[in-house]
C-alpha cells in the first residue's frame, strides 16, 4: 500500500477520529468552557432564539384542552440565523514511508494532540475578545487595589465588592434568574482584588506572624473563597491563560489573555439555542475535530489534516457586564 494510502486509511479510521474528538474536547480552556460553552446545533446554518425586552420571558401556555391544540414554540421572525465558520489546521508528517503502521498512527495522534491545543488557544483568545468587545460600551469603570508605586490610584472608596454586586444584580435580573450568573477574573484583576484592603479584612486569622497593628491577622483569599462574598454566591473562575502577542519571527512578548478586567455574566451549563445566556459556543453536534491527509504540493511530505466548524457568538448583551479596574491606565 502507498504512503498516501496508509496515512490516509488511518487519517480516517474510528480510532483517530474519535482520539480527535476526545482531544479536542480535552483541549478547550478552563476559560472557554465557563465563559461560552458548546452549544450544539443540527447544521452548519442555524437559527437561535433573540432575546430583547419584548419576548424575553414570556411565558407558554402548557396548558391544552382535550381534543384541543397544544401551543407551539419555535422560531419567530424576529430571531436570528447564524453560519458555523470553518476552521482548520494541519500538521506535516514526514517520512511517512519509512514509518511502521504503529509508529504512523503514534505520529498521527501526536500531531492531533499539537493541533488541538492550538486550536483551543485560539478559541480562547477570540471568546474573550468577543466578550470584551461586546460589552466595552457600558462597562463599569472602577479600580481596585493600588499601582505598582504603592499608592492608591482609582476607587477612593475602595471595596470592590460593591461594584460586582450592583453588576450580578443587574444581569441577574436581565435574564430573570434563568441562567446562573458567574463571574470570569482576570489574572491582574484578581491579584489586586485579593490584594485590597476592604477584601482582605473579611478573612481574620490566628496567625500570629500575620497579626496587624489592631491585633488580628489577614490572610488573602484565593479565587474559591470570592463567591461568598458576592450577592447570590455566584461561580468564580481566574482566566490564566497566557498567549504570545508578538508577530511571527518576532521575540516572543506574553500576556494574560483577559488580564486587568472582570466579567459578570449569565452561562446555562448545558446551553441550547433558546436559553439567554450571554455567550455560547455553537458547534456541529457529533463531532469537533475532523481528521483526514493529503500530500504537499512538492510531494514530498504527507500532511494531518483537521478541519471543524464553530462560531462562538454573543447572543445577549444583556446578560453580560464588563468591569474594567484600571479605568485610568
């Protein structure tokens, strides 16, 4: 059998494609999931339910006569249809004829493991712009924590927490309590809210090293202890991943994929086109990661190839709200 025949019999075989699919699920940031998770729809063109202050939340008649008609619910004129994007990478395989069955498909699933991390990276990076993006225009500008010099530079009242619970109480009520509201911290976000003085205060220790002038100690929390200290108890998340913002070739320059900025927002943990969340992921359902090869235009190297089809989106604006804490920098 001929290299391109081997490579692409294996390319195409149930076990890489589902060692793709399970790859590719694995590879989605902590991030990505919480913020905007997948949201399957039947094809590529689609329909999703608009939410605006006419239909938000009116409720159905269940109720149904008998010999009656029942009410039906579905898509109205008003809502949206929406295209999947295509998206692909590849991976050069080399050698492929000097390569045992075994070690072909080894070389396979390593170039899977490679494009699927990229792929997540990527996905991340454009969700939290999406995020960002959409909501830029009624951000709450308030800072928390102190500059690099010490002193303090943006909220002269200072407890952050006032500003996240206004902001949970305001989507909380834009999607009526349908959708858990959670809250996405950016690296430098939460390193200054952790560091604030109002926040810091609420967590009195024993510890005698610890101990302040007033005689009691402070510990600062970590990202599991916020929750309790927010209106509704809402789930938190730090955002730690990091990519290189730099140009090809170009000295690598790293930063926090959201950094200074916090996130309040509504996200259904198993989200469908209908439900209000802020964010969602839509995804062809059976499948991410594609697999399949072809060779190079020289012939002289056969490729993975991995093909798929999403589109994370921002269905309701109304349900998310930026904070940005360092509204002066």
């Amino acid at each position: 059998m001929s290299a391109e025949s081997r490579i692409a019999q294996l390319a195409s075989s149930p076990l890489l494609r589902n060692y793709a699919f399970d790859r590719s699920q694995g590879a989605i940031r902590p991030e990505q999931k919480f913020l905007s998770p997948l949201c399957e729809v039947p094809t590529l063109n689609f329909r999703y339910k608009q939410f605006n202050a006419e239909n938000r939340f009116k409720l159905a008649n269940t109720k149904r006569d008998v010999g009656g008609k029942a009410t039906q619910v579905g898509f109205s004129a008003t809502d949206q249809s929406l295209t999947l994007e295509p998206n692909a990478l590849d991976f050069r395989i080399p050698n492929v004829e000097g390569l045992s069955d075994e070690d072909l498909q080894f070389s396979l699933m390593h170039g899977t493991n490679i494009l699927a991390d990229s792929a997540g990276l990527s996905l991340t990076s454009e969700t939290l712009s999406l995020a960002v993006a959409a909501t830029t225009g009624s951000q709450f500008n308030i800072g928390w924590g102190v500059s690099a010099s010490g002193t303090s530079t943006y909220d002269p009242i200072g407890d952050p927490t006032n500003g996240l619970d206004l902001a949970i109480f305001n989507v909380l009520k834009a999607v009526a309590g349908t959708c858990p509201v959670k809250v996405l911290f950016g690296a430098t976000a939460f390193r200054k809210f952790r560091s604030n003085s109002f926040i810091r205060s609420r967590f009195i220790v024993g510890s005698e090293r610890a101990k302040t002038a007033a005689g009691v100690g402070l510990q600062s929390p970590n990202i599991g202890d916020v929750g309790n200290l927010l209106f509704g108890n809402p789930q938190c998340l730090l955002a730690t991943t990091v990519y290189d913002t730099a140009a090809q070739g170009i000295t690598e320059s790293l930063a926090y994929a959201f950094d200074d900025k916090a996130l309040v927002f509504a996200a259904s943990d198993a989200p469908n086109t209908f439900d209000p969340s802020f964010m969602k992921t839509f995804a062809t359902m059976g499948g991410f990661f594609k697999p399949g090869a072809y060779r190079s235009v020289d012939e002289r190297d056969q490729f993975l190839k991995m093909d798929w089809t999403t589109l994370p989106y921002v269905t309701n604006t109304l349900a998310g709200q930026l904070i940005n804490t360092s509204p002066t920098s």
